[in-house]
C-alpha cells in the first residue's frame, strides 16, 4: 500500500445528568416532541444560564480517567451557525479554555501489541435539537427536547492508522464513560456519537493530506464500515490525478454510501466569542480530588483483577471488562458457577451471539447473571450434556422457565451418566455395527481411529435419546473396542 492512513476522532458523549447544561429542563429520553424545553433552553429575552454543577463534576471525572490535565478555568463562548435545530442561533461551548487538557487512553490491539492514542481535550457544551425528516413528506420537523443537553466533546490527536485502531480506542473509551457512570453508552440513542477525520499521506510522508469529516457515526460497526469506504473513496481520487477537498459528509450504514454534507468551515466561520452571560468557571483542588476520590474501578483496572481473581487469560478478562454491564453480569454468574473460564465461554459464546442477532444490550438480556451461573453448574457437574444445554440456555431466553433444574426436568434432559448402563448401551450398538468395529480395530493410525470414534457416537446418542454422558460413552469404546 503506497498511502499511510492517517485518523483522528471527535467523540460527543451525552452526559447522565438528570437536567440539562444551563436550564431545569429534564433530559429524559423518550418523552413527547417539544416538551422539555424551556425558555432558557430556547433563548428567549431575558432568561439567563445557569451552570449545572454535576456537568463539571463529571468532566473532571472524564479528564482523571484517561491522565489528563484539568483546567482549573474554563471559558464558554458561543459557536454562532444558523440551523433549524439550533433555537438559540449558537451553540454554548468551549473553545480557548476547555475543562480538559491533554491526556491519553492505551488501546490493545489484535495482534497483541499496545498503541498510545492522545487526547488533545475534551470541552464541555450543550447538544442541539433534531431533526426529523421521515414522517413530514417534503418537510423536516424538529424535536427540541435534546436542546441544551450536556455533551463533553473529545478530540483525540491524529494518532490512528487504521480502523482497527479507531474502533479499539472507541470501545476503550466506550468503557471508559459507562464504567463512571457519566454516560449510559446507548449508541442508539445518541448517548455516544463518533465524528472521524481521515486523510492518506503517500507513505512515509511527513506532510498530512487533506482531511475529510465523517459525521454523527453512531455504533462501531458503521464507523468501521465508513473508514473503509472513504478510505477507499480518497485513494481512487487521489491515484487518478485529482485532489480531496476539506469538507463534511455523511454515511448511511444500511446502503454504505457516503455523500458531502457541506464544504469544511474553519473556526472563524462560526465567530467565536466569550458568552456574555457565563462568567468563567473556577475549579479548586477540593472539588477535583473529591471527584477522583469517586472514581469507580476502570477497565484496566478491572482486567488486572479478572486475570488475578478469576485465573483468566488476557484475552477473555479483556472482552469481559471492557463494559461494566458485561462485566457486573460475568461476575454475577460466576459468584454462582464456581467455573469462571466456562462461564467466559457462554458469554462470549450462546450469550453474545443471541444479543448480537436480536441487536439487544446486556441489559436488555432477558437471562440473568444468577440463570447464567446455575446453568454453568449444571454443565460442569455432567447433569446435562452440551447440547442439553443449549435448550435449557432457549428456554430461559424465551422466558419459558426461569428455573434451570425446573426446565432440565421437564424436558427430560438429565444426562444418563450410569456406567451400567450406558456400557449395555455401547453392546447394543457395537453388535449392530461390525464392519465399522472391524475397520477401527485393523487401523494402525491413532489419529485416525480417535476420528472413527466419531461414527458410533451418533447411534450412541439415538439410543440414549440424547441423554448418554459423551465423555463416558467415549471411555467404553475405547475399553470396548481395544483402543
């Protein structure tokens, strides 16, 4: 490849405040079109902001968490641009002086290997309304109820090269803001939206290209999906003699097109200017190791201690703490299983499949970390086979019991793990089967034999209706047959 790829992120997380950045208004998910703005949200004569004190408290919260430097002053100015949902005609930010300075996130990557990404900042602001354009036929209707609600916004220095990189730190941070508790991480709702900034370089460049935006990406599946596409879009335009141009453009994820958006401003496009109503904020030291003094565990932390309590490898501790919901799951269900490595194999295994293919969260799991763990004892102590499993595992998803023992008795799926009578089962099958005992018995290979034990497992299972213990049923054919 004769391009460096060269990306950088701009992260809107939507903060877990009960109100809103500078009004009483609720933010409130799911409530009717236009009814929680207020005046001040709205901007109209005579209304004045006030701060929303957890805002801060959870920015500073943000800065410690990924080793930044926290802005003992910070100024809010207004970013002035003129769009429907924006009532106001600006938007209330940070600009000079954000509440978070530099800091940095470590990322691992598939091949093993660690990358530092730096954080350049991270300010505080209100979001803008939406605006809707399915349901209005040739027209855009406009909801105001986000108006005003508090985002911190991160930007990251260019320090990524690839998408893997990009949707790494993504996940990190991801964990990050819901292990504080300051951002739910509902990508589906907005709670997290990704800005990417991508430019190639010819390899080995210092120089960087011109870079384009990609806006409002909001899971890491599209953001993954949409680096590849304008990766791809600014080769050919480039390996065929033209030039890119600085501008924004959006992805649509279903059909995975992109399309301009609009020609790229630059900050004095928008004439930046202190806000008049906002005095700036002072932040002592109290308040800042108060604020670090709450600080809950992190993924990092929490990896080392799954590896250590739970005797996890890397990998699977890494998959497990990355989100605190997975993780507070995980060691629900091995507080009761005892097993934890075989508990870490169903969650990433039947447990994260099922909500991959319904699009549900963890916690919109339908199975508890408890059912989980019970079923994972019921596994390790040979009660139910693998496959026995799977249907106790269908019936607690499907809500049909919420009892592991209660289903494997009423499906019948108690493992026969009687060595009587599972050998007479092993006779049963081994006289109707000659020419296969007769072939397995004249082969010299080892390797080949152990795959031909594989032929009378299937009549064994038949006969036992399913419910014969695999690994006893493999002990006899071995004895029986000479192995």
């Amino acid at each position: 490849m004769q391009w460096d790829i060269v990306i950088g992120l701009e992260i809107h997380v939507q903060l877990a405040t009960k109100t809103k950045i500078f009004s009483g208004s609720s933010t409130a998910y799911g409530a009717e079109p236009n009814t929680q703005a207020n005046a001040v949200d709205l901007a109209m004569p005579g209304t004045l902001p006030v701060p929303n004190e957890q805002a801060f408290r959870y920015a500073v919260m943000f800065g410690l968490a990924v080793n930044a430097d926290i802005e003992r002053r910070s100024v809010f100015e207004r970013k002035n641009y003129f769009y429907p949902d924006l009532p106001k005609g600006y938007q209330t930010t940070q600009l000079e002086r954000p509440i978070v300075g530099p800091g940095f996130v470590d990322i691992e990557l598939a091949n093993g290997e660690s990358k530092r990404v730096r954080i350049h900042h991270a300010h505080l602001e209100e979001d803008a309304g939406k605006s809707l354009h399915e349901d209005f036929h040739g027209m855009t209707g406009v909801d105001l109820n986000r108006a005003g609600t508090p985002l911190i916004e991160v930007v990251t220095e260019p320090d990524m090269t690839s998408s893997e990189e990009a949707v790494a730190f993504a996940k990190k941070l991801h964990g990050i803001v819901t292990s504080l508790g300051i951002c739910d991480g509902d990508m589906s709702q907005g709670s997290m939206r990704f800005d990417v900034n991508i430019s190639l370089k010819p390899k080995g460049s210092e120089t960087l290209g011109t870079r384009t935006e990609t806006k409002n990406l909001n899971s890491f599946r599209f953001m993954e999906q949409a680096i590849a596409h304008e990766v791809e879009r600014q080769m050919d335009i480039l390996e065929d003699g033209g030039s890119i141009v600085q501008e924004t453009r959006l992805y649509n994820g279903d059909r995975d097109e992109s399309r301009s958006m609009r020609t790229k401003e630059e900050a004095n496009d928008y004439r930046y200017f202190p806000c008049p109503d906002l005095l700036p904020v002072e932040i002592d030291e109290s308040f800042i190791e108060a604020a670090r003094a709450n600080l809950p565990e992190l993924p990092d932390a929490r990896k080392a201690r799954f590896m250590d309590q739970y005797s996890l490898n890397d990998y699977d501790a890494g998959l497990l703490s990355s989100d605190s919901k997975l993780a507070a799951f995980f060691e629900e269900a091995a507080s009761h299983a005892k097993d934890a490595k075989l508990v870490a194999n169903w969650i990433q295994g039947e447990f994260s499949a099922r909500l991959n293919a319904e699009e549900k969260t963890v916690a919109d799991s339908p199975i508890t970390g408890a059912q989980l763990g019970n079923l994972v004892v019921r596994i390790a102590d040979n009660t139910i086979s693998s496959a026995g499993a799977k249907k106790v595992f269908e019936a607690l998803w499907s809500g049909e019991n919420d009892n592991v023992d209660a289903i494997i008795d009423a499906k019948g799926l108690k493992q026969v793990s009687d060595t009587g009578a599972l050998e007479a089962m092993v006779d049963e099958v081994l006289t109707g089967m000659p020419d296969q005992v007769a072939q397995y018995q004249n082969e010299e290979d080892p390797k080949k034999r152990k795959k031909m034990l594989g032929g009378f497992m299937g009549p064994l299972m038949k006969a036992s209706k399913g419910q014969g213990n695999p690994k006893l049923f493999n002990e006899i054919l071995v004895r029986k047959l000479g192995g």
